[in-house]
C-alpha cells in the first residue's frame, strides 16, 4: 500500500521480478498505469496460486490494451492467457514460460491449446520466445503444431535444440518458412552447439540460426 502511496503512475514500463506477488495490489497499479502500460515483464520464483494468476491476467486484458512487449513466466497456457495475447493487437515481443502445473494437463488438451495459441497469435507479433533460455518448453514439445497453425509474420524466433531433434519439427519450421516468405529472418537456438550438423546444415537453406543469447530482447 506504501508503494501505491508513492508510484508514479505516468509509467509504460513494469517489471516484477524474483519476488512476491501480491495479486491484488499489482491488480490497482496496472488499473492505475492502464492504457500508458508498453512493456511489462513478469517473473517470479516462486509458485503463482491460479487465482492470483486468473486476477492478474483479467486485469491486464481490462486495462492495459496498449502493451507491445510482454514476458510471462510461471504462468499456465490458459484460457484467460490465450485471451489477454489475442486482445493485444500491438503487440510485437512475446516472451512465455510456464508454471510447473501446466504440464499436468493431458496431452491432448496441451495440443489443442498450443494450436488455439498459435491462430491468435497478432500480426504485429515480429518476435517470439518460447524458451526462456531453458532447455525444454511446454510449447516446444509441440512446436509442429505451433508452426502449422501460425500465421504471425515473425521476424525472430527463440526455441530449444531439443525441439528440432524430431524430423516431423524441422519440416514444420521448412513449411514455416515457406509458407510466411521473407519475414523469418533468424531462429535462436537454446544449446546452439547441441544441434546437430546434418539439422543446422538443413534448416539453414531457409533461415538464419544463431545461438539463444545474440538476439534475445530485454524490455
């Protein structure tokens, strides 16, 4: 409450980081910051309760419609978060990581919400990471579906090596490529050094592919 006493609310950039969150509190700064909010970054270490997470989340996509970078971490791919990024139609980075309890979810349902992902997606979107430096995603176990069904004109994408040891992957990136002409121009890779020849060789007839760290975006 010290902290609402004394926030300058003429603000287009929010972090939260490695701490607390108080749902309700964040809830009155992003009603307070609203429409000016362009960048915000969520990341915490510790567990987010689903209800917090569903308040947050509903604020966002009631007050803050101007947001053009986001980066969401310990969230689940949710209805409500398919929702906020389908409502933000300026947005142009998009940086997600989930919550421990997302990959409980059947299989089937995570396919089927990777795939709602991917069409809502905006096409203002130039940049997505899906990786968050780590070694494996939720989304990049399905990252065929997502590709397939994306039709976002993405500029950059940042993703696993783990996801392209399956052939079935690397076709959909080709078919990507192809498909939306020109607009990828690098993919970076999480453990670069780990894909292996005959893979880089392949997926570097139709894009550029540098590791993770030299085209990660930082609000």
């Amino acid at each position: 409450m010290e902290l609402l006493k004394i926030l300058d609310y003429n603000l287009s950039t929010l972090e939260i980081s490695h701490c607390q969150i108080d749902a309700p509190i964040t809830e009155q700064i992003l009603e307070r910051i609203g429409i000016l909010l362009q960048r915000l970054k969520i990341e915490t270490r510790i567990v987010i309760w689903e209800e917090y997470e569903s308040l947050l989340l509903k604020a966002l996509k009631s007050f803050c419609p101007n947001i053009i970078y986001l980066y969401i971490k310990d969230f689940g791919l949710s209805t409500q978060l398919l929702e906020l990024i389908g409502n933000l139609q300026k947005l142009q980075f998009l940086s997600l990581g989930y919550a421990w309890y997302a990959y409980h979810t059947p299989k089937e349902e995570r396919k089927i919400r990777v795939m709602q992902f991917a069409k809502i997606l905006p096409s203002t979107l130039q940049y997505l990471d899906i990786a968050l430096g780590l070694p494996d995603t939720l989304l990049g176990l399905f990252i065929d579906i997502l590709l397939d069904h994306c039709n976002a004109p993405l500029k950059k994408l940042l993703i696993s090596c783990i996801s392209f040891n399956k052939e079935k992957n690397t076709k959909a990136l080709i078919r990507y490529c192809t498909r939306i002409r020109t607009f990828l121009n690098y993919v970076g890779i999480v453990k670069y050094y780990d894909l292996g020849y005959d893979i880089r060789n392949e997926l570097e007839k139709y894009v550029t592919l540098v590791p993770y760290c030299h085209i990660i975006v930082n609000c």
